[in-house]
C-alpha cells in the first residue's frame, strides 16, 4: 500500500488484511479528479483512493488533435463553479503557468483542448497520490457486517499487471465514462476504426497509404477528423457520409446554455417525465449530432477554395447511413444508403473511421454483485437519488454513487464537463456530512 495516499483515521477499524477506504473512485478521468480536489478542500479528512485502467490520466487522447477547441468555458474547469477561489482553477493552472496574460489577450472563452489536458496533468500531478493506474476494477460485491446484517462496505476487486487483488470501501463513485458506439453490423478491426481511437490508428498507420478515407457521422467528432484528414494528408480524398443534409450548428446561444446551469439540474430532477422528455427534445441539438460553428466554417471554406482551384478532395454523401463494411481485396468496401433516391452503393476507401458516437456510460458490468439489491425503473435504469447515490434495498447502508450515466434523472450534463464542480461538491457533502447539499435546498431524493 502506498501509505502516503491514505490519511488514516485511527478510530476506524480495519479488516487485518483489506485496506478499506472511505471513498473508492472507479476511473480517474475529469470528474473522478474534481471529486478528489473537492475531497481535498473538503471539511474533514477522509480516506480516498482512485483506479484507472490507463497507464496515466489521458482524457480522450484518440481524439486530441492540435486544432481542437473544448466546448466549454474555461471557468466551468474542476472546481471554480463549487469555489471560485479553489487553488486547483483553471485560472490558478494559467498563473502558476505563466500563461495567464497570454490567455486573456486571446479573449476566447474556450481553450485548446490540449490546453485543456495540460490543466488536467497539472492538478492531477497535485492528486497523484491517491491514484492507482493500470488498474481495473472488475467488479464491485457486497460486504455485509455480520452484527448489523448491513450491506455497509463494497469489496472492490481490481486487477493490475499483478495480477488480482481487492479493497473495501464505504462508499464507491463510479465514473467510467462514455463508451464508444459503433453503426450496428460493425466491427472495429485495422481498417475500421472508432473516433474514439482515431488519431491512435492514424499514426500507427503506414505512411502514404491514405489515399480514401470515409467519415461516417456529422457530430463534432466526424467533422473534427474531416478536417484534420483534409489537413493532414494532402492527397487524400475525403468522403463525409453525412446522416443529415450538412453538419448542423451546436446551439450555444446563452438561454439554451442555461441547461448545463447547476440549477437546471435541480429543474430537470424533479421535472415530470413529460419535462425532461421536453428538455432533450428541445436541448439535444446543444450537444448530439451537431458540430461546432468555427469547424463547420472551416470545412465549408476548405470545400470551397477547392471547388475554386478545380478539385474535389472533399466528398459529402448527404442523408445517408453505413450499412456494411467488408474487406475486398486491398479495400475497405463501405455501403452505404441513400435516403435521396432510397439507393444502396458501395463505397472503397483505405480506411473508415465511424465518429458514431457514444452510448452513456454503463455501471451494470461491474455491479452485477448487487443485482436485487439496487432499485430500477420500469425501463430497467438505476433509480438515483439528487445526490447521485443509487437508490437500494434498505440494508444498503454504504454509498455508490454516479458520475456520468444519470442522462435520465439529472439530464444533459450528466456525461459533460458542465457540472462536474459541483456536482462533485456534491457527491463529496453527501458522503462527508450524510446529507445532500439537494435536500437543504429542498429538491426532494
Ligand atoms: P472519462 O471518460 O473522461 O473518464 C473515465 C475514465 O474511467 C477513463 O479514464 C477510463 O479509462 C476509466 N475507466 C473506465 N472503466 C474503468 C474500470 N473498469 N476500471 C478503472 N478505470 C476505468 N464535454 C464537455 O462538457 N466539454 C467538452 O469540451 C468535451 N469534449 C469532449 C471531447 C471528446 C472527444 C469526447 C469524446 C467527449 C467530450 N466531452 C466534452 C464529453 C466527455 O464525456 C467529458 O469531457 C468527460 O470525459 C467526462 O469525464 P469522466 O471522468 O466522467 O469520463
Ligand atoms: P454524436 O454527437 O453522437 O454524433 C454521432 C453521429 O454519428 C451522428 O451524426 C449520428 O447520426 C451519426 N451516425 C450514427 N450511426 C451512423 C450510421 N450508421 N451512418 C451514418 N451516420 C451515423 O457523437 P460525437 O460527435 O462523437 O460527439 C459525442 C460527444 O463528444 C459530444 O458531447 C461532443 O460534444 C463531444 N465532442 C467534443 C469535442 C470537443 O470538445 N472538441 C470533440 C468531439 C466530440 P444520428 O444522430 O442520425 O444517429
């Protein structure tokens, strides 16, 4: 055990042999370490370890291209929102840096992601200590004390090159994140990539040999890579196989942005269900399937100036979908159906990258340990209280709480980085204090 990651609370029995820890945090990507920075400016000392299964902290690095902007203000960073005096701000990170005039003088609300990630390293190297890397954890079980008959501590079983090993915990936060979509029928393999791995395969892949590449979607991510390829790879021919007619804007007009507001949590929480199915019917457009106004831009000037100098390195297959992908000789063959005529064809490029998306993040995998024990809708979703603890059978006692797959009972910034301050704010007064910092201000659990 790395004693310097424990603050040990010598009042608190342990198992002999188990390390056991008042907070256990499942994936350390941006809202687990907002959880650790608001745990470290908390009130009181708890004992807190986090796992992740990458080597470091790499925050969607398969998609960290040079030019890419985050789609976030830089003040909604890791803890500003819940304390705005926090010594772990995005401002804080530029001062420290040397890079705060710099950043003003840009006047631009929204870094670099890469910059972004350069914050992200610079407070987690202020956390490291309570993180674990190259270790996953596999699964969650029940702990039950043999007095009480409670369910009050989690076992959680972890792997790392060593092999397989386990802690308790009081409570666990879950914070797995997003998981890569494909187009169904779909799999990945060399020549058919995720978004989420693209610049990975791209520099793994042979140099010169791009000649036709496919982009499937007409999200940020499809549209970010279209760019970068058209870029990137100056001979290549570049096939946009667009869903839509043409990439459609992001809505980040500010009464639309009130959405991603730490009140409109509270509003989407205790909405009827006839609210929250309005609020993604009226709001999905800030987030899904749409791009970015400055990258839509740029690849309708770079089509342009092309059709200008008589070439045509940009192809866009307007209303139309992947259907298959199959490997015919030294091609990818692609096919792909048009809503325009209702025709199907085949399309044969080197490589297809499918920017498809994401499906929410999903804890069921490594909870199944718990299976009967955790309340579901009738849809079979997690019932989860404001605080974003799962709600469960009355011996319950210990907490497991989410970060990210609570779309359907906190709404749209339960998988973004809006919330992530105070949302870990919260998560940690409810585990510090008991209490919800919801339920003071009278938002019904
Ligand atoms: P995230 O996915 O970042 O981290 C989860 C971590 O858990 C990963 O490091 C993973 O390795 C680890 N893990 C998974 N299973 C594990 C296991 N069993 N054991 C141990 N570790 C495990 N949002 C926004 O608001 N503004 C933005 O600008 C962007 N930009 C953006 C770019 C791209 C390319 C994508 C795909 C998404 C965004 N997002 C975004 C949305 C995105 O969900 C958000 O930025 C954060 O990644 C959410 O942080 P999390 O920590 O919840 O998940
Ligand atoms: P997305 O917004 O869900 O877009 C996926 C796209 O793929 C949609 O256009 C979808 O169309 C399309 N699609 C799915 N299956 C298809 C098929 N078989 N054929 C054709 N098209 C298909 O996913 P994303 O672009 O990866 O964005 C996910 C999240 O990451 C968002 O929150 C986004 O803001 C974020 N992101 C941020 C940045 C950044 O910060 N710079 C960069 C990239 C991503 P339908 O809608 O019709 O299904």
């Amino acid at each position: 055990m790395d004693h310097n990651s424990v603050d040990t609370k010598e009042s608190e029995p342990r198992a002999p042999e188990t390390e056991t820890y008042d907070v256990v945090g499942i994936g350390f990507g941006p809202s687990n370490l907002s959880l650790a920075i608001a745990l470290e400016e908390g009130p009181e000392p708890v004992t807190a370890r986090f796992f992740e299964r990458q080597p470091s902290l790499r925050w969607h690095q398969g998609m960290l291209m040079p030019s890419a902007k985050m789609q976030v203000s830089f003040l909604k960073d890791l803890a500003t929102f819940r304390n705005p005096t926090s010594a772990f701000s995005f401002v804080a990170y530029l001062h420290d840096t040397g890079r705060l005039a710099q950043f003003v003088n840009n006047c631009d609300f929204f870094p670099t992601r890469r910059e972004f990630h350069s914050y992200l390293e610079w407070a987690e190297s202020k956390v490291r200590h309570r993180v674990s890397y190259g270790t996953e954890v596999s699964a969650i079980e029940p702990v039950t004390d043999p007095g009480t008959g409670a369910v009050d501590r989690l076992r959680v079983v972890l792997r790392d090159e060593a092999g397989t090993r386990q802690v308790e915990a009081r409570n666990v936060v879950v914070s797995t994140g997003l998981v890569p979509r494909m187009p169904v029928g779909l799999e990945r393999d060399e020549h058919v990539w995720h978004s989420s791995a693209f610049l990975h395969n791209f520099r793994a892949w042979k140099k010169g040999g791009l000649k036709r590449v496919a982009v499937v979607g007409a999200g940020q991510s499809a549209a970010e890579i279209v760019r970068f390829l058209y870029d990137t790879v100056p001979d290549a021919t570049v096939h946009a196989i667009l869903p839509s007619y043409g990439y459609a804007i992001a809505d980040n007009t500010p009464f639309a942005n009130e959405v991603f507001d730490p009140a409109a949590v509270d509003d989407f929480y205790r909405g009827t269900q006839r609210a929250k199915d309005a609020i993604w019917r009226y709001h999905k457009n800030t987030n899904y399937s749409v791009v970015d106004d400055e990258v839509i831009r740029d690849l309708y000037r770079r089509a342009s100036d092309d059709e200008t100098e008589g070439r045509q390195r940009l192809r866009f297959a307007r209303l139309s979908r992947v259907v298959d992908a199959k490997r015919v000789a030294q091609h990818t063959r692609v096919t792909v159906h048009s809503l325009i005529d209702d025709d199907t064809y085949d399309l044969d490029v080197d490589v297809l990258v499918c920017a498809t998306g994401y499906d929410p993040m999903d804890p069921a995998g490594i909870l199944t340990g718990l299976e009967g024990r955790l309340s579901q809708d009738d849809d079979g979703r997690y019932r989860i209280a404001r605080d974003y603890r799962l709600l469960g059978a009355d011996d319950l006692t210990c907490g497991i709480y989410l970060q990210g797959g609570a779309e359907h009972t906190h709404g749209l910034s339960s998988s973004l980085l809006s919330n992530i301050a105070v949302r870990s704010g919260e998560i940690a007064h409810s585990i510090v204090t008991g209490r919800t910092a919801a339920q003071e201000r009278g938002v019904p659990a």
